[in-house]
C-alpha cells in the first residue's frame, strides 16, 4: 500500500523520530510505512491522518 | 488536505515495571530450581546440573539484555518488547517469528520422532529441536524486522 507519509513528514519539517515520538512508535516503524514495508493498523493509521489534519484516503493509496 | 500545524497525540509507550519483570525473572528461577530438584531426586545430576546452567542462563541474559536497552535507549524491537515498549510493528514481527516457530516444531517434532523409531538417542533428539527452535526464533525475528 503506497502512502502520502514521508512526504507529509517532510512538509512539516520532521523528523522520522519526531513524527515516530508524536505517534507513540518506533522510528523503524516509521521508516518501515514510509517505505511501504509495513501496513499499519487501522488505529494506526487514524492517529497518522488525526496527526496530519487530513483523512486516511488522503494518506493512504490502494495499489490495485 | 492540510499539513500544516501537525497535532500531536497524547498516546505513551506503555513500559514493563521491575516489579514485573523481577517477578518473572523469580518465577523462572522457580521453575529452573524445581526442575533441578525433579532430575536430583530422580538421580540424573548431570541433568539437573544442565538445567540449572542453562536455566539461570536465560535469565540473566533477559535481565543484562533489559539493562543494556534501559541505559542505552531501545533501538531494536526485542529490547523494546524485552521493555514491554513494543508497538504495533514490533509485535506483528513477534507473532509472526512465534507462528514460524510454531511450525517449525510440528516438522522438527516429525523429523525427531522418527529419529528416534531409527535408534537415535532420545535426549539427544530432545536438545537438537530445542537448539533447532531457537534458532528458527532468531532468524525469523532477524529477517522479519528487516523485511517488515
């Protein structure tokens, strides 16, 4: 699943142990969603989209 | 879609107490001190002395392991899950490096029991599936954290 993290992070001047820090992650957990590596939960990813204003569908690409 | 003004959450990592994990590490030395008694009173020292080693071992790895991840900071997901500070990811590669586990003791329990039926020794066979276990757990968390 491709998603919109790194570049959001980046937007907002972050870094990826900020942005792990204010999600209550780890760094490699970071790293491993912004790579696509790992998809994350759905509580997950509602902090992620709660933390960037903005909606799950926004942040989060289908690859089919 | 706005970025700007990032909220942040108010979650904390949740973290293993020393009452805890003394609590375990007691109860492990429990059982490793039953079992030395078990194999002593049905007279195998040899055995008993093992167990004793090999269990105190273990223990005092988890402790020196959790002592190096509080002083140095957690870096790696088995010291964070060692600290009880897993997150999400950590524990998906844990239950997924148990669930190879799981099946590699189905396949190396076959192989043993038949092993045995050809004339192997059974303790013997006993120690290699644990020796074989163990190394499945290492290399599945290994090559899981890598590729989750």
């Amino acid at each position: 699943m491709r998603n919109e993290i790194r570049r959001l992070r980046e937007e907002a001047g972050l870094s990826q142990a900020a942005l792990a820090e204010a999600l209550a992650v780890s760094r490699q957990t970071v790293n491993s969603l912004e790579n696509g590596r790992y998809d994350p939960s759905l509580p997950l990813a509602f902090a992620v989209a709660r933390y960037f204003h903005t909606t799950i569908e926004e942040i989060f690409h289908d690859d089919v | 879609m706005t970025t700007s003004e990032p909220q942040r959450t108010t979650r904390q990592p949740r973290t293993v107490s020393d009452r805890r994990f003394f609590l375990s590490c007691a109860a492990a030395l429990v059982a490793v001190g039953l079992l030395w008694l078990t194999f002593t009173l049905a007279g195998e020292p040899d055995t008993a002395a093992g167990a004793l080693v090999g269990g105190a071992l273990v223990v005092a790895v988890a402790a020196v392991v959790r002592w190096r991840a509080r002083r140095r900071g957690a870096d790696g997901g088995f010291g964070r899950t060692l600290l009880g500070a897993a997150d999400e990811r950590d524990k998906a590669i844990l239950t997924a490096s148990l669930a190879w586990v799981g099946l590699a003791a189905f396949l190396a329990n076959a192989v043993g029991l038949a092993a045995v039926a050809l004339g192997a020794d059974g303790s013997t066979v006993i120690g290699a599936i644990e020796a074989v276990l163990l190394v499945v757990l290492v290399a599945a968390l290994l090559t899981l954290s890598r590729r989750l």
